[in-house]
C-alpha cells in the first residue's frame, strides 16, 4: 500500500512540477526573436508542411539488405557445419531475396552518386 502511495506523490509532484514550468514559460513573454523557432539564425521562408523527396529511401533500403546479409551469415557459418547442403540451400534461397533487393535498388539508381 505504501507503494501506491509513494507513487501518488511522485505522479503529483511531477504534475505541478510540468503545469509550472507551462505557466512559467507562457508569462515570461521574451522578445519576438526569443518566440520564434530555431532557424539557425534564418527566417522561415517555405511552410513546415511542405512535402520534400525522401533521397535517402533507397539507400536505406541497399544498407538494410546488406546489413541483414551479414547479419545472419556469421551464425550461418556455425550452423552450416552442423548442417551441411540444407543449410547451404537455406543461405542460397537467403541471398536470392536479398539479391532481389539489390537489383531493385540498383534500378532505383542508388548507385548513381549525385
């Protein structure tokens, strides 16, 4: 019961901690430069919600298929001793998808450093 009760106090001390700082900070007012958000010292010339190319998408994906290739090829190799030609098709199959990826990263033009 007692740790219900320090938990209590706990939730409400933080709840009148956080609704101080947020009255806090609503009244301390500041000048127009303080109010504004962080541009690194420009002024805001397009809207926050404009829509902008994800460059980086393909190569997250190529980066994600090459990771998960080494990722699973060191236990493989452990498994593979044990295995044999099972584990051997296993990996293969394992490749063919990842080498699917690549391919289509590769006619994303990833590959074509800009």
């Amino acid at each position: 019961m007692s740790a219900l009760i320090n938990l209590a106090v706990i939730l409400a001390i933080t709840m009148l901690v956080g609704l101080a700082l947020v009255g806090w900070s609503g009244t301390s007012g500041g000048s127009w430069s303080q109010r504004v958000p962080f541009l690194g010292g420009g002024l805001q010339t397009t809207h926050a919600w404009q829509r902008f190319h994800l460059r980086y998408y393909p190569m997250t994906l190529l980066f994600i298929a090459f990771e998960m290739e080494m990722m699973f090829m060191y236990p493989w190799a452990v498994v593979y001793v044990e295995e044999g030609l099972k584990a051997l098709g296993e990996m293969g199959m394992f490749l063919s998808i990842l080498a699917v990826g690549i391919i289509y990263a590769w006619r994303e033009g990833v590959f074509r450093w800009q």
